[in-house]
C-alpha cells in the first residue's frame, strides 16, 4: 500500500511491525498496558537535510527495516493506519532483510 505522504527534509515515516501477542500463564495484558514495538519498516522519505547549501542524502531507503528509540518521533494517523514521524538521528539501526525481529526483555 502507498503512503500518500512526503515527509520533508531528514524525515522518515515508519509503519511500526505489530508485536505478536503471547500469553503466558493465562494472564491477558490489555492493548493499553502493552509497550510499542520499537521496530518497523520505513515506507516514506525526505529528500534530506541541507549543509552548506549542498543537499545530504539519507542512509535508510523505502522498504528498510529499522530500530528506532522507544520515545523518538511523533506517532500520526493516515487513512486509518497509525504511522510515526522521525528524524533520521532518532533511527538507531538498520536490519538486514533476513534478521530476526528484536528481541524484547530478558
């Protein structure tokens, strides 16, 4: 699905992966008790940021799987889907396309 959306300068709009709910020992946590994922794909960039008047592409691409902070960006609402607005510093890492989605706590 295309994002009707263009973010600007060194912004990236990230579609958040939905966590897989488990249950463990029949205790059922509410949607409003559970932490956000902090892992997603990127589905829109900027052009990038200017420096000295040259233009500074991004690192990360349409399609990349990225690792962001648990506080970065802005979450926003498009057409019924929940996205999240954030600058490029507030990326933390890529994730090869075959890497295993993030671990949560110990």
């Amino acid at each position: 699905m295309a994002v009707n959306i263009t973010p600007l300068h060194d912004r990236v709009v990230v579609r958040r992966f939905e966590e897989k709910e488990s249950i463990k020992g029949g205790i059922i946590i509410p949607d409003s008790a559970k932490e956000k994922p902090q892992e997603g794909e990127v589905v829109a960039v900027g052009a990038g940021k200017r420096e000295k008047g040259e233009r500074i592409p991004l690192d990360v691409k349409v399609g990349d799987r990225v690792l962001f902070g648990k506080y970065s960006g802005n979450d926003i609402k498009i057409d019924d889907e929940e996205f999240m607005i954030l600058k490029e510093d507030e990326i933390l890492a890529k994730l090869a396309p075959n890497a295993k989605a993030a671990g949560g706590k110990k």
